[in-house]
C-alpha cells in the first residue's frame, strides 16, 4: 500500500527533502528511488520515494519546527494527492 504524510519544517527545500528521507528510513522505509518537486517562490513542496514497503509521498511546508506524519492510503487515494499538490504548486523537479 502507498503512503502520503505532511511535514512542517523550518528549512529550506534541500534540507528538508533530507531530513524527510532519514526520517523514512528511521521508520523502516529503505529508499529505492527519490525525487523532490518544489515552486521555488512558495514555501512547499512533495517528495516522492518508492521503497520497500511502497510508494510515499510528503508534502512539506513551512513550520517551526521539523515534524512528519505518515498514513498508509489506498492507490486511488496516493495519485489524487500526487496529482493536486503538483498540480497546486506546478512544481518543477529538483
């Protein structure tokens, strides 16, 4: 099953696509492959991982301290999120 979660962080996107994949990986998720879409004028943004227990996606925001929550979806569930936040933030991959 895919899982989506929200983080709010207070560092910028590259520090935080990093602290989002260590703290997947402290929780057991082994990273296969990763990716990061941000809008570089909004203070957001998603990244995707697949791993070994399935597809995440985090939607990161802007927030005083570094906090994750993490929920297991149904697929139809995981690409309408994926969908709506690029879509929101036409986001380009960095």
């Amino acid at each position: 099953m895919p899982y989506v979660g929200f983080v709010r962080s207070p560092h910028g996107p590259v520090k935080t696509y990093e602290l989002i994949l260590r703290e997947l990986e402290r929780n057991g998720f082994s990273i296969e492959f990763s990716k990061h879409h941000w809008a570089g004028d909004l203070p957001f943004g998603l990244v995707m991982a697949e791993t070994n227990m399935g597809e995440v996606a985090v939607r990161w925001a802007l927030g005083r301290e570094f906090t994750m929550e993490l929920e297991e979806v149904d697929k139809e569930t995981y690409d309408e999120f994926v969908e709506d936040t690029i879509e929101y933030t036409n986001a380009d991959s960095g």
